[in-house]
C-alpha cells in the first residue's frame, strides 16, 4: 500500500511517499498566490497535489499545534490550518482516505522522544532519520524529512491496525 505524508508547509507543502519502508518520491508543492486574491492557490499547485494524490493508497496530513510561549502566531496557525484543509480537500475529493496525524504521536514512534525535546532538536533528528532510510547525506529539508517521518509512522500504523483516526474521510 501506498502512504503518502504530507507536512502542510504554508509556501509549499513538503510530502513523501512510502511503500513497505522504502520511500519512492519526495517533494514539494509550491503554492503561490494569485495576485491580488488573499486566500486563493495556484492551478499549478492544486494539479501538482492532484498528480501526487494519484500515485497513493492513503494519504496523511500533520495535524496543526499553536506553540506555547512567546513564539506563538495566531496568523501562521491560521494559514497552515488552512493549508491542511486544502490538502484534505484535495484527498477526499481524489476519494482517497485520509488520516490527521498528530505531531506528538508520529514523534514519539520515529523519533522516540516525548515532548521533551525542543523544536530545533526534533528536527535534527527528523532529518537523520529520513538520510538514513533514504541512503542520502543532503538535499532534503526538515519539511521533507518530516514528511518522510510521517508516511513511515502511518505505514507502520496502517499495517498493525493500530491507528485510531480522529478524521477518516469514505473511498
């Protein structure tokens, strides 16, 4: 089965796709506004999310978190809501299923730790884990890696039966 993850990046969300383990494409969708049209998205990016979609069996989006403390922005928060929103449109209009996958749950299975390490620290380790399964030392972000992070954790949930989804959208 084919698992594809996707980090909802506000300019352009990151995804990877993973099957038995093995990832077998990464990438990008930018999404660039049209002029003067606040809230609107590109043709290019709702074809290029369309294509992706096309090549899996389920799809998951990372669930959004306002952060604690002084680096919180209602306004950035609002826009990737609305980005993972797209997404999910996007997925249950190709009748795809898709799961919300919670930050702390995909985390905690790949990267073993449990809220106790900060932001920049989970990234580190997101992107060592994602060049390891890919053979590679360079050219991914942490969008990516994350997304590689998350298909891997919703594959390994799917095959055990184990995901309890709080969203499933119908075939």
């Amino acid at each position: 089965m084919r698992i594809l993850a996707f980090d909802p990046e506000v300019a352009s969300p990151a995804y990877a796709i993973v099957e038995d383990g093995e990832v077998l494409q990464i990438g990008k969708c930018p999404r660039r506004l049209k002029r003067g049209k606040s809230g609107s998205f590109s043709d290019n990016y709702t074809d290029r999310v369309r294509e992706v979609l096309g090549l899996a069996h389920a799809v998951g989006v990372e669930g959004q978190y306002l952060p604690r403390g002084e680096g919180r922005n209602v306004k950035s928060f609002e826009r990737l809501v609305e980005v993972r929103a797209e997404l999910m449109m996007l997925a249950r209009e190709a009748g795809l299923e898709c799961f919300e996958i919670s930050p702390s749950e995909w985390q905690a299975a790949v990267l073993h730790c449990h809220g106790h390490a900060r932001r920049e620290a989970r990234k580190r380790m997101a992107l060592r884990v994602a060049r390891a399964v890919m053979n590679q030392s360079n050219n991914i972000d942490h969008h990516i890696a994350d997304a590689v992070c998350m298909a891997l954790f919703l594959e390994r949930r799917l095959k055990s039966k184990e995901l309890i989804s709080h969203e499933t959208l119908s075939r």
